[in-house]
C-alpha cells in the first residue's frame, strides 16, 4: 500500500513538473515570436520583381505629343521615270522613250520656324521634281527645296504661310541613354503617328550615307519607326525637338526594334547655314582618327582607354597648325568629351571654317590643351559659296517657242541663246543647241532645268537637238 502511495506521488510530481516546462516554453516561444513579428516586413508590401502596384500611375506623354504633332508635316514626293527601249537606249536612231506617269514618294518633315520652314531628310525629297506638304489640318501646300546636305541626310524646305505651328530646339547634348522620347511622324501614310521608346545609346554610326565628308552620329531609340516616318520628329517629354528620325535597322524593311534620329544639335547647325549661305559650312580639323581600344592602347603604350586615337594629319591642316602629332588621344572638344570617332565628328561638325575651337589631348601621359582654327575642305578659312550648278554651266538659257516645238517634233525645251566659257562649251555643244533631257528627265523650261541641277554633283547627262534637227548627247561632271 506504501509503495502505491509513493508511486502516485512520484507520478504527480512529474506532472507538475513537466507542466511547469511547457508553461515556460510556451511563454518562451510566445515572446520570440512577438519579437520577430515586429521585425518582419509586412506580409502586404511583398511584390513579384517587375510587378507594380495596380493603378500606379506611368510616363504622361500626353503634353509633349500636344506639342509636336501639330508641328510635323506629311511630305509627298513626285518624279517621272523614264523607260528606255534597250535596243536604242539612247534614242540615236529616232526611237522616243516613254514617260511613267508620276511616281510618288512619302515622308515627314518637321516645321522649325512660323513662317514655313520646314527639315526633313535628303534621302526624302532627293531626286524628286515636286514636293507636297500637308499639314495636320489638312491643308496643303507646293513646297520648294531650298538645299540639301547629303552628308548628314538633311534638307530644307520651305512653304508659302505665317503663323505655322513649330517644335522648339531642345539641346541633344543633354540627352540620357534611358530617357524617354517620342517618334511623331507619317508611317506607312498613317498621318500624325506618336510612338515612344527610350534612347538605347548615342554616338551610334551605322555606315548607312554613301557621302564622303558624312556625318553619323545617330541617337538610337527603340520607339517604333517604320517607312515614312523619315524626316519626322523625335522629341524628349517637354516637347523639344531633340533628333530627326532617319533610319531604322531592319532585315525586313519595318521596324524591328532600333530605330535611329540625326541629334538636334547637327540639325540646328546645317538649317541655319542653308538658310543663311545656301550650302553647308563644314569646318574640317584635318585628322584621320581611330576608336581607341584594349588592343591599340597595348600596341602604342597607352594606359587610359578615353578619347580618339590620331593615327594621322592632313598635311598644312588645322590639327598640324595647332600642334597635333599623330599618337596623340583627343579627349574634348571644347567641354565635350568624345570617346568615339562619331563623337568627334557630330562635335567638330557643328562649327565653320574659321571658327575657334578648344581640344584636350593627351600625349605621353600628360593632358593638354590647344585651340584649333578649323579649315575648309579647300584647306582656307574662308566661308563656301554656293555656286548654283546651272551657273557653272556658262550659258543663258530661253524657253523653246511653240513654233520652233511645232517645227522640230518636241515638247518643251531649254535653248543655249548665248554660250561662254563654262562646262557645256567645255563638253562641246554649240550655241543654239535646244536640251531637251538631263539625265533621262524631260525638261520643258529654263525652271525644270534649274530644279534638275539644283545641288547636283557628278555626272550630268544631257540630251536634245539642235535646230537643223541633228540630236546630239553629252555628258559631263559637276
């Protein structure tokens, strides 16, 4: 019985105990949990990357299309075509080519200026003999092609109305990879046509213009461009005016993803210049450059990888003059630093024969500094006239009267009444010689011929006949 009560004991005083434990452990437990609940971060707050808010607000776009849109212009282009009969390809023996009716072209164009001007791509209106421009309104106008420059794929032209709607420069420089912009333009004739993306990188040249001086240091964006947007707008989120689009990288002839604008910056320059000289004044600082990279910095000993290699001088050049040897590294024009041969070239184009600019340069370790008198392509200071084609001709010109179209079988032409020193006498053609085609294109008037020479370089051909009714051909360069 003794030992009953003594085992009854003994299993009661284990009870206790072990209660007493869990007692403990639980208050234990109890109080490291509230310790990491204050801690944790709250269970509502956690989110899968890339997932946002419902409802959280994104980039308004809406101010900097209200902007632009009314500003970017649709451009039509017009041109006839010859077709040639290929076993008289010349017309030697009477044979008359045919004329395709008008082949028409389609592009943007942007309007910098109230009173009608208008910049759009070269490789929009190259070629063409009309140019239309509607407007977003719908109105629209005959637009003369002031100049072109073929170097950097820009053109001007210019319509016959005040108080236009226009885009404001803004600066290219300033420009972020990642930031935000807007391609407003005419793809595929789809009028008034706003897409965005974001600039993927700068300075980019893509080998795409066939020009020998060229200029290509594109800013490369991936908002959607597409046949027809050439020559639009691409602008930053205030609405500025930041790249003329250009060019899209594709193996489809659409856009694929990357799509490419002519910095401001160059476009501001090359407008004001055709405006005020007719011709682009291009300061050249006489310097064959190459990228510098791991493999040319180990083979000429050099140490930092910034800046543009010298790997050679134009003899009598401006570099030369300022005390650039080749081996040298330019790392700035005037405060820009530059790190690529595009670089270089969007800074140097920007200024004109004559003007000042400041170059850091590194040799042997050492920063230093020099200013540049930058030369023409001739190799003089002086500012480039612009000497119209057709005055390189060295003739006077009258328009062929009815009677003597009656008479000869033709319709239209341009006769040489009086004939000086210049390229036709040179190419042999007589006094009284009526042109009749230049390069394959019908010419009725002393107009058409001057439209059809206008900015010409290279090789002219030119058809017509004299009054004895003898056709003749002649070609020559400009």
């Amino acid at each position: 019985m003794l030992n009953k009560i003594k085992k009854s004991i003994a299993v009661l005083f284990l009870a206790s105990l072990g209660g007493i434990a869990g007692a403990y452990l639980y208050a234990s437990l109890s109080d490291h949990q509230s310790i990491s609940t204050k801690n944790a971060v709250p269970k509502e707050s956690l989110h899968f990357a890339g997932m946002s808010n419902a409802g959280a607000p994104g980039p308004d776009f809406t101010t900097a299309a209200e902007l632009s849109v009314h500003a970017v212009v649709h451009v039509k282009t017009y041109s006839s075509r010859a077709v040639y009969n290929p076993f008289d390809p010349f017309g030697i023996w009477g044979q008359q080519q045919r004329t395709q009716p008008m082949q028409e072209g389609s592009g943007s164009g942007v309007i910098v200026t109230d009173d009608g001007y208008i910049v759009t791509n070269n490789h929009v209106v190259a070629e063409s003999e009309k140019v239309e421009v509607t407007l977003n309104d719908n109105r629209t106008f005959a637009a003369s092609v002031i100049a072109t420059d073929p170097s950097t794929d820009l053109a001007l032209l210019k319509i016959d109305e005040k108080g236009l709607p226009f885009i404001v420069y803004g600066n290219s420089d300033d420009l972020k990879v990642g930031e935000w912009v807007l391609a407003v333009g005419n793809p595929f004739n789809l009028t008034s046509t706003v897409t965005a993306g974001i600039v993927s990188a700068k300075a980019r040249n893509i080998g795409i213009l066939p020009d020998q001086f060229k200029i290509e240091s594109f800013i490369q964006t991936d908002a959607a461009v597409n046949p027809g947007n050439s020559g639009g707008a691409l602008v930053n989120t205030r609405g500025e005016l930041v790249g003329i689009n250009s060019a899209i990288a594709s193996s489809t002839g659409s856009y694929t993803g990357y799509s490419f604008a002519i910095p401001v910056n160059i476009v501001k320059k090359v407008m004001d210049d055709l405006v005020e000289y007719g011709t682009v004044q291009r300061g050249f600082i006489g310097v064959s450059i190459r990228d510098l990279d791991s493999r040319l910095a180990n083979e000429k000993g050099i140490q930092n990888l910034k800046g543009v290699y010298v790997a050679g001088l134009t003899t009598g050049g401006a570099a030369s003059e300022a005390g650039i040897k080749e081996g040298d590294v330019i790392t700035k024009i005037g405060e820009i630093e530059v790190n690529s041969s595009p670089q270089l070239q969007e800074q140097v184009g920007r200024f004109r024969p004559g003007d000042k600019i400041a170059v850091t340069y590194v040799r042997d370790g050492k920063e230093r500094i020099t200013n540049v008198v930058l030369k023409n392509k001739e190799g003089s200071t002086a500012i480039v006239k612009n000497e119209p084609a057709v005055n390189l001709l060295g003739a006077n010109f009258e328009n062929v009267s009815k009677e003597a179209q009656s008479e000869l079988s033709i319709q239209g032409g341009v006769k040489i009444a009086k004939l000086e020193n210049g390229k036709l006498k040179a190419a042999g053609i007589r006094e009284g010689f009526i042109i009749t085609e230049i390069d394959k294109k019908p010419i009725s008037n002393t107009t058409e011929l001057e439209n059809a020479l206008r900015n010409k370089h290279g090789g002219v051909l030119i058809e017509g006949i004299y009054p004895n009714g003898m056709k003749a051909y002649y070609g020559f360069g400009i």
